[in-house]
C-alpha cells in the first residue's frame, strides 16, 4: 500500500502589527524572511518595497491601531502580499509635482507588482499586490 501526503494549502505567514512607524520595518522584515525560507529570493527585492509602501500607507493614512500584513505563495515563482487596516477608504495613486517629497508609494507599488487591488471587507480593507519572479506569466 502506498501513501502520500495530502496537500494542506499554499504556504502563508500572516501577522498584525501594532499601527506605528515602526510597523513597515518589522512587516517587512517578516516578509522578505518567509520569502527566503521558501526558496524566493528573487522576490524579496521587489517584497520590500511594496510591504514598505502598503504598511507604511496604513499606518500614515487611517485611524487604525493595528494592520494586518500577509504573504501567501501561490506558485513556484509567484507570492501575494495582503495589508490589512481598519479604514473603508481604498487606496488612490497620486499625481504627485516633480518637487513633491510624498504621494508616489501607489506609483511604486503599480510599478513594481505584476497586479494590485483593493477591496473592501468586514471591519476595513485589504490591499493586495501580486509578486511573480521575471518571466513568469
């Protein structure tokens, strides 16, 4: 009789994290670790820049007291990158003037990502950012 292991789900790590400035170092710090542990270095590059952008939007532009960051792989080469806040509002690119210090972290993340959203849920929204190595479709 052979046997073989039943799947249990994608590989996800999640955790919330208290709304400071602090928060964007330590989510990004866990990210880019479970991103490592999984074999996909080559995303980490790209991982902290958007959970960077993501958390510290959170945290600067709602009245949240934790956000919510999550990465799930969802392919050999590719991950998904979920924050989390209390707020209703969806996030909107800026059109920030050349000399403007803030106001480009969505063009970033629209930039770096291969897909990226919104929607809203129970108690706030989610924005997500969909991460998949060069090449991959």
């Amino acid at each position: 009789m052979t046997m073989t292991a039943a799947p249990v789900g994608p590989q996800r790590y999640q955790r919330r994290y208290r709304a400071t400035l602090e928060a964007a170092t330590q989510a990004r710090r866990d990210i880019a670790l479970a991103l490592q542990t999984w074999g996909l270095p080559q995303l980490v590059d790209v991982a902290d820049q958007i959970v960077t952008e993501l958390v510290a939007n959170a945290v600067e532009h709602t009245k949240a007291v934790t956000v919510g960051a999550s990465i799930t792989r969802t392919g050999t080469e590719s991950a998904r990158i979920v924050v989390t806040d209390t707020s209703r509002t969806r996030p909107c690119p800026g059109t920030p003037a050349a000399d403007d210090e803030n106001g480009r972290g969505l063009l970033l993340v629209d930039a770096l990502a291969h897909a990226w959203g919104s929607e809203l849920v129970h108690g706030g929204k989610r924005v997500w950012a969909e991460l998949r190595a060069e090449g991959q479709q």
